[in-house]
C-alpha cells in the first residue's frame, strides 16, 4: 500500500505539528495547547470518513468536579466516543500512570469507546481493553512542526476510522448486557457523586437550583421517596433508577429513534409509573455533560434485543439484578444482600408457609383464599411473589380447569405486595411480574402492581403536604405507607435471614407505639419475638417491620 494513498493524512498530520509547535511555544498549559490542533486534525478526518460532520462536547472540568475526559465526540449526529489528552511526552500506557492519572483511569475505562493521546502517541481502548496496536508520529511535539508525521498512516487512518464509526454493539444475552451496561451506570454514579460535591462548593444560594441542579433533585429524591437518603444513596439510586428505566423501557419497545428521555418516560408511565415519572424526574434538567452520558447510555440499552435473550431463557431476568451488581459494585451487593436464593429454597419455604396457612389459621385454599394478604418486605427481583403467583396458578388449574388460572392470578395480585428500597431490583421485580402476567394471560389489578419502591422501616405514619400529591412517585410512597399501616398482613415472606446483629434495628416498628387510626395489629408471638438474625438491616423487616399477622395463634 503506496504512502500516496494516505497523502492527506500526512498533510493533516503535518499540519497538527505545525500548530501545536505554535502552541506550545506561547506558555499555555501543555494540554491545552494541542486542544485546537486537535479538533482541527479530527475535522480532517471526519470529512474524509464520515460524510458527516464530526463535533466534540469540551468535557474538560476542574479539579473540584472529578475526572472527565477531555472530548465527548459525535460523528455524524451520533456520540461515538470520548478523548483524553496527555501532555506532550506523558505516556498513554495505563500501567505507567501515577496515581491521580490512575484513578482517572479506573473511572474512564469504564467506557465503551476511549481514545488516549499525547499528541504523538494514541491508543484505543474498549470497555478498559486497548484495541488494535499503539499507533505513533515520528518527531517531537514541541520541535517537530511540519516534520511530525505517523510512522503509519494506514495504522493512524484505521485507528481514528474505527473510533469515529463506533456503535454500540448488539446484545442479545443477559452476561453481554451486564457487562456493558453496569459500567456505565457506575459511571453515572460517580458522575453524580462529583456534581453534588462541586455543588456544595458553589457560592449560589442554596435554593439556586440552575447552579445547584443535582442538590435540588436529591431534596426531591429525599422528599418523595427516601426521607434519610444521603448524597451515596441518591446518586447510586439516581444511576440505577435511569439505567432500569431505560432496560424496561426497551423491554416494553418503547425506546423509538430520536425519543427524548422526557417522552420515554411519559411512554413507560402507562404501564409502569412509578420507572416512568422517576426517568423524568431525574433527566429532565440536567446539564450537557450528563446528557451527554445519559446519550451514550441510552444508545447502549437501545442495542439490547430482548426478544433473543428471553429465548435463550424463559426467565433471563431471574439472575440479571445479582449478575449486575457483581460487575457494578460487589461491596453493594454484599451490603444489600442481594444475592440469588436458589429456586428449591423459595419453593420449599412457599409450601411450608402455605402448609401452615391451612393446618394453623384455617385457610384451606392457602395462599389462593380471598382474605389472605401476602408481603415481601424486601422483595429483590421478586421471586418469591412469583413462585406463590405460579402455585395460585397451578393450583386453580389443577381444581377448576386451566381457564381458572388467569382469574386466580387476577384475584391474587390485588393482596400481593412487595416493598424494596433499591431501584434496580424493583424494575426487574416489576419487568418479571408483568412478563408472568402476561404469560398466564392474567389482566394488570385495576390500580397497578403493589411493587414500591420504598423504606420497610422508614416510619409510615407521616403527615407531610407532598405526600398528597397526585405524583406517581408521591402516590407509591403513599399507598406504601398506608399498607405498612394499615393492612392486615397474613404472610410476611422473604429470603432467609443469616446475620445475628439485627438487634435495635427495626426501625420504626420497634421503637414507636400503635398510632390513632392505624388498624390493630398483634406483634410476633414467640419464638418471634426474640432477638432477630437477619443478614442485613433490610432483613430485619423479614420479622419486624409489618408485624401484623392477623390471627395468628401460639404454638
């Protein structure tokens, strides 16, 4: 291949030297400098390449609002990838980086298309793994000028080709999606991390919510569904609600070409509101670098092809929320207790509850009888509401005929409940109910699912003006607090708790009396009343919160 052919990369590259060199002589930051000769080297190329104009979002922040990338990059409309630059003759080998380089790094690989440069060395990187080889120019940045050039322009020419024509690729099972997509939500995470911190820097008022936008949406985070939430808990739940809602709105179909995030929302609100007003809520006034994020993060999700992983599995979604947090944060994950229970468990412990419905309370149709009420107060993806779903079902069939089954179901979910406090188990356990709903050909109750998104322990008894708006994330916490309150609860069903330091950590339940109005309720006989051994603070609920089992008789 003749160096003629690439004639125009050379006299781009030359071009790049001459003014950096110019650059670099006039004192400015070493960095900074080669920004323009940059930009102008990318223009070049993208024209050659793309047909379409290539155009950059100047991602470069100060110290107090974390590690960005220098460039976010659009080719042809589309965002394609993300530049860092070094300055001239830092190295872009990742292994020889310094500390404040390398935490950028571990925060930076965890997109799917990164380019590193120092102006004379570049080198592409995929989900945190170099593609194709280090490409470089001979000369010096500061001396070279019009003699920098690239030891290999077709090297330099597929390099940048490939970066700019970047898409997100196809996924079509639960491990690729995984991958994937729990990096960017833990980018997201950290992003919201360092916007809140560089907020409580700002000298705007407090109430300022263009210079303190992400402050404001905690406030409102805080006041709509999670009172004690602290600026970790928001941004982690701020990252999971947004890449939940996305997954289920693709789940749905509802992720349409050139949708805005506001309209997918208003499309999910239909048949899931509470994942629909949330996605609004936390994406309708944020600034350009977060949509820009929030851009690639959509793309990424609109390349998911539901249809091929729910054949490769009936139920693929069953292991995805315990799958997700291994990649995006195994600590979370540990401190949540999220983690898979196997299937004969759950059907062991459903049947025995079932057993002691009919032989100790007198309900002989079990979980199936009209008055029977069942919560799972730490639900997770729900699996144990599905497994007592499935018995209804294959219990009516089995006495009335497969006809029944749908009625059984239908009648079933308007006493079934479930409470979580994150937001990524709770659209899966949503995403799963509705798909078992639908596959038994059962109508949604009237009033939606009761899957909440909600604090078992947070104290039900509140009194507050927001509360009593029509939101839909207003309405969830509500009609949560109102079942805390008020419902008599027959069965109080959950993963097993393991922990033995669950004393003094029940939450309102332990440490508030019977309030006016509430429904009479008889605390856990024993052996339920000793001391409790849950494996995290949520578990505890398994015991304490909703400790109104109706009827219940001593041993």
């Amino acid at each position: 291949m003749s160096k003629g052919l690439y004639g125009w990369l050379v006299t781009a590259v030359a071009e790049f030297g001459r003014a950096s060199k110019v650059k670099l002589s006039g004192g400015g930051g070493p960095e900074a400098s080669i920004r323009g000769p940059l930009e102008a080297l990318l223009k070049v190329v993208g024209e050659r390449h793309q047909q379409h104009e290539v155009s950059w979002h100047d991602e470069y922040s100060l110290p107090d609002l974390g590690v960005r990338p220098d460039y976010a990059v659009r080719a042809g409309g589309e965002l394609t990838g993300y530049i860092e630059l070094k300055r001239a003759g830092l190295s872009v080998d990742p292994s020889t980086f310094n500390k404040a380089n390398k935490e950028q790094w571990e925060k930076l690989r965890n997109l799917p298309n990164v380019l590193y440069s120092n102006g004379t060395e570049w080198r592409l990187f995929r989900d945190g793994q170099q593609l194709g080889e280090t490409v470089w120019f001979n000369g010096a940045l500061k001396s070279a000028g019009k003699a920098l050039s690239p030891v290999d322009p077709a090297a330099f020419d597929a390099l940048l080709k490939v970066f700019l024509n970047w898409k997100p690729p196809a996924i079509s099972n639960v491990s690729r999606l995984v991958q994937h997509i729990a990096p960017l939500c833990r980018l997201l995470r950290s992003a919201v991390l360092e916007q809140l911190a560089a907020e409580r820097k700002s000298s705007a008022v407090a109430d300022d919510l263009r210079s303190r936008p992400f402050t404001g949406l905690k406030n409102e985070w805080r006041r709509r569904l999670f009172p004690s939430a602290d600026d970790a808990t928001f941004a982690d739940g701020y990252a999971q609600a947004v890449t939940f809602a996305l997954l289920l709105a693709r789940s749905e179909d509802l992720l349409v070409e050139d949708a805005g995030l506001h309209d997918i929302g208003r499309r999910l609100d239909a048949d899931h509101a509470l994942m629909g007003r949330a996605l609004q809520l936390l994406t309708d006034n944020v600034n350009d670098r977060f949509r820009v994020t929030l851009e690639l993060l959509q793309r990424t999700v609109t390349g998911v092809d539901w249809p091929a992983i729910r054949a490769g599995n009936r139920d693929a979604y069953l292991h995805l929320y315990e799958h997700f947090l291994t990649v995006y944060d195994p600590a979370l994950r540990q401190k949540s207790g999220s983690y898979y229970t196997p299937h004969q468990v759950v059907e062991e412990m459903v049947r025995l509850t079932e057993d002691v419905l009919r032989t100790r309370l007198g309900r002989q149709a079990g979980f199936g009888e009209d008055d029977v009420r069942i919560v799972d107060p730490a639900m997770g993806t729900g699996t144990y509401l599905h497994t007592i779903i499935e018995r209804v079902a294959e219990q009516a069939a089995d006495r009335y005929g497969p006809a029944m089954a749908p009625d059984a179901i239908a009648r079933l979910a308007t006493r079934l409940y479930g409470f979580e406090l994150q937001m990524g188990p709770y659209a899966v356990a949503e995403l799963r109910t509705s798909d078992l709903l639908k596959r038994h050909r059962a109508p949604v109750p009237e009033d939606g699912l009761n899957l909440y998104v909600t604090d078992t322990l947070d104290n039900p008894f509140v009194e507050e003006e927001y509360l009593y708006s029509h939101d839909a994330l207003s309405a969830s916490r509500r009609r949560a607090n109102r079942i805390k309150a008020n419902t008599p609860v027959n069965v109080v069903i959950g993963n097993p708790p393991y922990d033995d330091k669950a004393e003094n950590r029940g939450g309102w339940v332990e440490k508030t009396q019977r309030q006016p109005g509430a429904t009479a309720a008889r605390r856990f006989p024993a052996p339920w009343e000793r001391p409790v051994r849950a494996r995290t603070q949520e578990h505890v609920r398994l015991f304490l919160a909703l400790g109104r089992l109706e009827g219940v008789r001593r041993p």
